[in-house]
C-alpha cells in the first residue's frame, strides 16, 4: 500500500478506547474517530462519556466500564458489539497514579494502582484478543505505557511498577498474538501536559522538571496523534512488540 493518506485510515474499524472520560483518552478517541473508525468509549464516569458520544455524533457509543472489574470487561465488550460489532482496535488507556515515597505507600495504594494499571489492562487486552481470534479478525492492541515504565518517577512506585509491567505484558501477547494478526504495542509518553497537572508544571518545580527535557516543553496531546495512528492504522503493520517512546527526548536526557 503506497497512498500515504489511506494506509492511516480506519475506516471500517471499530475501537475501544478505556479512560475514554479523561484528557488523553478522549483525544486518542476524537483521532481515532476523526480517522474513520467507529469508536466505543469507555470508562466509569459515563457523564463525561456521554458529553463525547454527543460531540463526537454519529460512529461512537459510551459504554460503562471499570477496568478493575473481569465481568464489567465482558458487558463492555457486549454493548460494544451490540453496537458496532467486533473490536479490533483497543486502547489500553485508562491509568492511575498514588503519590507518596514507597515506604508510605500502602497494600491498598499498591493494589489500586496495578489493579487499574495492569491487571485491568490484562484483563481488557485478553477479552478484546479473544474475541479477535473468534472472529478471524486481524487488529492492533496499544497500551498507554509511560517514560516512567522505563525510567524512574519520584514518588510512584506502584505506577513505574505497573508500566514496566505494562510494556512487558505488551510483548508476551505480542509474541503469542502474531499467529493471530493480532498486533499490540506499548505508546510511552513522556509528561503530557493535561487540566489535571497544568497547576503543578507552572509552579518552579514543574519548571524544573520541564528543564529537564531535551526539547524544553511538555507533551501536547496532540503530539500523541501521530503515533497513536501508526500503531492503530496498516502503517504500522510490520509493527509488534514495540516500545513507542514520546516524550521529547526526556528519557534519553544525560546523565
Ligand atoms: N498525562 C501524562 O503526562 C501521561 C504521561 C504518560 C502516560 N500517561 C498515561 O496516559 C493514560 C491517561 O492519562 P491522563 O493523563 O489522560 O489521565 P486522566 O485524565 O486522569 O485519565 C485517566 C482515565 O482513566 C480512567 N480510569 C481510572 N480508573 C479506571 C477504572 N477502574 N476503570 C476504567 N477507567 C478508569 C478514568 O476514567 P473514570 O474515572 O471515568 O473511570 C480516566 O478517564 C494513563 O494510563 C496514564 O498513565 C499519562
């Protein structure tokens, strides 16, 4: 395929975006969309996911969804069904973060953290895989990873824990889904800026930490659309297993 506009096109396919209600998670949904794909969006707070649906118009539906929750997983994959038929693109998107040093951190911090980060991500990657398989239906799997599953984030050790996980989990199904034409990937970005941090990064530290990253500023959403279509679209056919690392050069800093 050599027409550059069509091998980034989804038309015809239906994706899953979880954390579909948040900052990252409703742009991956609008970019998916706007490339032609039927887009379930998915998450607890279906206000928010009801606001999208209405902007979005035609081609989305919101599904309730706790990640946390195997039987939640399954209605979800259901309605979606219902709804626009087999999922073959799934983003792993939904995340949770505790902020404390590790020896504050507690059993119930810990549990939450990798409950949302990893085994929901299992959990929603394995239910949309089989599905797949049932099919016959080829389709890309993206986890939203982060720079800190391969470097270290002060105060975060559940969350760093759960991404390297993450990105590993990313290339065992990788390596068993490929018989399957089922491809899935790891999307590491670097500090996004988003309504939820922008207090923090315009305060000195947030400063200091921007700083710190190679090209002097924070992610944009929008520097994820590129990648996220590559991963989802046939340009990245030949793609499986990878680390897609966006972040402006923050994790190749000097030591
Ligand atoms: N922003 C950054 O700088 C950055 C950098 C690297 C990686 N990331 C990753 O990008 C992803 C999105 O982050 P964000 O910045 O957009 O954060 P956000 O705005 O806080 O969004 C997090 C999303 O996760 C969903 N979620 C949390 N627990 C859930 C559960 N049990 N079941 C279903 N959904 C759940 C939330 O939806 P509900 O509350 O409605 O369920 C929300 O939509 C995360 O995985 C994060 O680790 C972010």
């Amino acid at each position: 395929m050599t027409d550059t506009a069509q091998i980034f096109s989804l038309s015809g396919a239906v994706a899953l975006v979880t954390g579909a209600s948040g900052a990252l998670g409703s742009h991956f949904a609008r970019v998916l969309h706007a490339a032609g794909a039927r887009v379930v969006l998915a998450a607890r707070r279906t206000d928010a996911l009801a606001a999208l649906a209405a902007e979005l118009g035609g081609r989305a539906a919101a599904v309730p969804l706790d990640v946390t929750s195997a039987e939640a997983v399954t209605r979800a994959f259901d309605a979606a069904e219902s709804a626009f038929g087999v999922c073959d693109v799934i983003v792993n998107n939904a995340g949770v973060a505790v902020t404390r040093p590790v020896l504050q951190q507690t059993e119930a911090d810990w549990d939450g953290v990798l409950d949302v980060n990893l085994r929901g991500c299992f959990l929603v990657a394995t239910e949309g895989a089989r599905r797949m398989v049932a099919a016959r239906k080829p389709g890309s799997i993206i986890n939203i990873a982060s720079i800190g599953g391969l470097r270290i984030l002060s105060g975060v050790a559940g969350y760093t824990a759960s991404k390297a996980g993450l990105i590993q989990l990313t290339r065992q199904m990788a390596v068993e889904l490929a018989r399957h034409s089922i491809r899935v990937n790891a999307l590491c970005p670097g500090y996004v800026e988003t309504p939820i941090n922008a207090e923090f990064f315009a305060s000195e530290a947030g400063q200091a930490v921007v700083k710190r990253v190679p090209q002097r500023r924070l992610g944009r959403p929008e520097d994820l659309t590129g990648p996220l279509l590559l991963l989802a679209s046939p340009a990245g056919a030949h793609m499986t297993g990878a680390t897609l690392v966006v972040d402006g050069g923050h994790s190749v800093n000097p030591l």
